[in-house]
C-alpha cells in the first residue's frame, strides 16, 4: 500500500511538471482566420510582399498559376496589387482604396521597420531583381507612400531580411547565375552608404528563416533550415542552424533542427527562442526534383511518358506541408514540438508580427496551390 502511494505520487509530480512545461512552452494561442487576399491571385498568391507600417498589415504582389498547374502547362503571373489592412478586435478589415506596387514582384525578401515596410530584390516576368523599396503608410489621408532605396549589390529572389536597430540585413537568396552565401547591411540613416558586405555563410542557401537573438549580452543573427539547388537539378535541403554574430561579423554553426525545413516560416519569441512554422521537409519536393531530372535525360518516348505520369500523379496528389510547430532554443540548442497549426501549413510567405498577434497571410499550400486566407494567433506572454 505505501509503494502504490510512492507510485501515485510520482505520477501526479510527473504530470504536474509535464503540464508546466506545456504551459510554459504554448507561445501562440487561438489561430482564427482574421481576412483574405480577396483582391490578390485567383485564390490568393504565395511569396507576398508582407509586413506592418504605422499599425496596418501590408500585403502586395506575389504569384499564382491562375489557369492551370505548372506541371500542366500554367504560366506563373506575377501581381503589383497591395492590400492595406487594419485590425478590427481579430478581424481584419481591408482599406478600400486600390494600390500597386512599383512593379509586379513575388519571392522579394520583406521586413517591418519603424520607418516602414522594406522589401528587396524578388522575381518577375522580367527575371530577377535588385530594386529595394520602403512602403509607408500615412493613416489621415490613407495614401500608401513606396521610396526607392539603395539597389541590392546583386540581384536576389528566395532571400531572407531582418531589421536590426537602424539596419536591415538580407542574407543568402537565388541570383541569375546560382545560389548566394552572401550578407548584406543597409544602413537605413544612411542610405548614400549603400548595401555592406557581412560575413559570408558556411553554404549558399535560400528559403530559410531569419531571427534575431541576444545572449550573454551579444546580438545574433539566426539562420534556420532553407534549400540549395544544385547544377544537377537536385537541391540539398538544410537541418542546418548558423548564428551570425553581428558585433564580431562571424558565423558559427549551432545545433542542428531535427529534420530540413525549407520554405516555412518563423519569429523571435523573446531574445533567446525561435517559433518555426510547419515548412516543407523535402519528401515530395526531392522525388518531384529526381524525376524531372529522369525525364531530361530519358531518350526512349515510352520511358519518357510513363515518367511524366509518374511526375503529374505525384505533383496532384501533394499531401501539403509539415504542420508541426518548433520551438528552438538557441541558449541550448533544443529545438521541442509545441503544437501544430490547425489549417493547411502555408509555405512561401511571411510570419507577422504585429502588437500582440503573428500573422501568416496568403502562401502556398501544395505545390502550386494558394491560399487566399489570413491566419493569425494570439502571443502569450509567458
């Protein structure tokens, strides 16, 4: 009798500690669906230029295959169009005056700052760009103000930007010629400066999620998962975590997460943890990539039709993304799942930050599929 109580008292501790931890480890509460992209893409668009400026959400451009899925002959369009929204209890309410960007774009690396949305390089029909603009909301006359800023150094699509004090940071990306490892700084007090050089990153990588850090007093930048594609067509997908520190303009590598992610996306819960968003693990994306590298090289019509079905029947039934939410620790490199997100994970857009909420607007879904829809979910201070 008294080891059944030894027993049971050690489960209620046990439980108790593990719903402590639950508790402490739940940073983001009630996702509901606060608006749409009705105006932007057929059904919505991925790759969005996507921030806050003076208290209302940003959202403008990206791309969709409004007629048919790529691998079945559609064309991807670019869009110009942005949406202002302006947060209503937990509903947003889209502006309803029209506006466009400079030019049509997708893929642009996006991030909030106090003077405004800044949004760099992307793609178009036109290929890829350099062109850096900084989006400004005046809220009495409702106007939406876009400035042309310093060019990037090269042309990118598929990087990633922070602010960071009175800087913003792009960091690794596609150009015309290849992948990029490369670091940039923009001064915003000093834009005849131009765009600096940082330290370059251990690999080449694009489609990774960026996140600013402080421990023992030094701020950091974090580097999480993200893609490389390679001559051969076939692209390496990254567990990887490097952490740039922005005082001494070094990159180390830190633990690793326990499995790729590409193309998802993340915030800064406090100074020392990371919330990652679903992402793509790979499983599809690396078949889809060694089939269509089979069929350049098959020569026989027979062979060659029966990989194109392979590649269509693979492609239609995509099973969507990882809708697992990570947590990763950088003060001790342990990265927990917390939770999962209640809708289909989209990948390809931003994770908003704005007051007390973040916000995922738009993005894809499965390959070559969009979503219209805003989710967005509470912070909790914990």
């Amino acid at each position: 009798m008294k080891r059944s109580f030894i027993s049971l008292s050690i489960i209620i501790i046990l439980f108790m500690n593990c719903s402590e931890t639950e508790e402490k480890l739940s940073l983001v509460s009630g996702w509901k669906k606060a608006g749409a992209l009705t105006t932007l893409g057929k059904s919505g668009v991925a790759a969005p230029v996507a921030g806050i400026a003076n208290n209302v959400l940003i959202v403008g451009g990206g791309a969709d295959f409004p007629d048919a899925l790529p691998w079945l002959g559609g064309k991807k369009k670019y869009y110009d169009r942005v949406c202002i929204y302006e947060a209503n209890g937990d509903s947003l309410v889209q502006t309803g005056k029209a506006f466009a960007l400079h030019h049509p774009v997708a893929y642009a690396a996006s991030c909030s700052t106090t003077a405004g949305l800044i949004y760099a390089g992307g793609e178009s029909e036109a290929g890829i760009s350099k062109r850096v603009f900084r989006l400004s909301w005046h809220a009495d006359s409702k106007e939406l103000l876009s400035e042309r800023l310093p060019d990037l150094p090269v042309a990118l699509t598929n990087a990633g930007m922070v602010a960071y004090r009175d800087q913003v940071i792009i960091c690794g990306g596609e150009t015309d010629t290849g992948m990029s490892a490369k670091c940039f700084s923009l001064d915003t007090d000093d834009m005849e400066g131009g765009w600096k050089e940082l330290a370059t990153l251990p690999q080449a990588v694009s489609h990774m999620v960026l996140a600013l850090q402080s421990l023992n007093d030094r701020d950091y930048l974090y580097l999480l998962g993200g893609r490389c594609k390679k001559e051969t067509g076939i692209s390496d997908l990254y567990r990887d975590v490097y952490a740039l520190d922005l005082a001494a303009n070094t990159c180390e590598k830190k633990t690793s997460l326990p499995y790729p992610v590409t193309a998802g996306t993340g915030f800064a819960a406090d100074e020392e943890q990371i919330v990652l968003f679903g992402g793509d693990t790979g499983e599809t994306f690396h078949r889809s990539e060694l089939l269509s590298v089979a069929i350049k090289a098959e020569k026989d019509p027979a062979g060659l039709a029966k990989l194109n079905e392979e590649r269509i029947e693979l492609l239609n039934t995509h099973p969507g993304f990882s809708n697992k939410i990570l947590l990763y620790n950088t003060r001790t490199g342990l990265c927990t799942e917390i939770g999962l997100l209640p809708f289909e994970t989209p990948v390809t857009t931003t994770a908003v930050v704005w007051n007390d909420k973040v916000v995922l607007p738009g993005g894809e879904i499965k390959a070559g599929v969009r979503t219209p829809d805003i989710w967005s979910a509470r912070l909790l201070d914990k």
